[in-house]
C-alpha cells in the first residue's frame, strides 16, 4: 500500500480556514465529501464521530503532526486527506506544540485490520522528519501531491 493510495489528492488543503481541532476536522471531512470521495449527506456524521473519537485522546503525536481518524460505518472506502496550517492549530498534542500538518483518515467500521494497516503506514511516513518539514513547507496541493508521489517512489516496500 502507498500513501498516494490512501490520499484523495482533490481533497488535499494546503492552508486551512480553521483555527481550531474540530474545525480543522470538520473542514478535512468537508473537502472529502465536496470533492466526491464520501456522500455529501453524511460528512456531518462523519465529523462529529472523528470529534468524539479525538476526545477520547489526541491524536496529535508531536513534531507538528496530528492524525485524526474514524472507523465509521457511513463510510464505504477507506480515504484520508491531508490539510496544512501555517499558523499552527492546538490539537493537544503530547508535545503540546501546535500541528501544521493534519491526516485525516476514514475507515468502514467493518475494516479494522485495513484501518491499523493505514496508520502504521501513515505513521511510518511522518516519523521521517524530511518529509515533515516538506509538508509543512508545500503551500500547494501541487506540492502537496509531487512530495507523497515522490515519497512513495522511494519506499522500498
């Protein structure tokens, strides 16, 4: 699996309007679903089931990065997206520094196994410092696209 497998490239947003965690996750969840990768009617849903599941911990892990993901069973096909902020949103990290790039990944509900495997490969990404700074620098969803085709060539597996 590549990440340009998981990636709606469409859906990408290189500078967020929101300010704030549930706003980032409601305007990644909108993009998704403005964009054709889920069903206009349940990106509401959706996005107060990420919400709910980013009470329950952070998902921001440090290093500027936050995955917030959702298995939901509104949701067809696994799908992520990836948003950046210039100016940082609070997402509770354990570092408790602010998040300039956001994953957003959807996981049908009856796909467990499928959702672990998508974040151990996102994870695996995003421990790579480089290719942190070259998100968090990528003010295009162009760039944003050229760097996970680019990553994704490297990868050996």
């Amino acid at each position: 699996m590549k990440l340009a497998d998981l990636i709606h490239k469409p859906s990408i947003i290189a500078e967020l309007k929101a300010t704030d965690r549930n706003g980032v996750i409601r305007e990644l969840v909108q993009s998704l679903a403005e964009n054709g990768a889920m069903s206009p009617e349940h990106a509401d849903l959706i996005a107060r089931a990420a919400i709910n599941r980013e009470r329950q911990g952070s998902t921001g892990f440090g290093k500027g990065v936050a995955v917030p993901h959702v298995k939901h069973a509104s949701v067809t096909k696994m799908m992520a997206t990836i948003g950046r902020s210039s100016h940082g949103v609070d997402f509770a990290a354990l570092d408790r520094a602010p998040v300039y790039v956001i994953v957003m990944l959807l996981s049908p509900a009856d796909a467990p196994e499928d959702h672990l495997a998508a974040m151990e490969k996102i994870f695996r990404y995003l421990q790579r410092e480089k290719f942190r700074r070259f998100l968090r620098q990528a003010d295009t969803r162009e760039g944003i696209v050229e760097l996970i085709d680019e990553v994704d060539e490297l990868q050996d597996d």
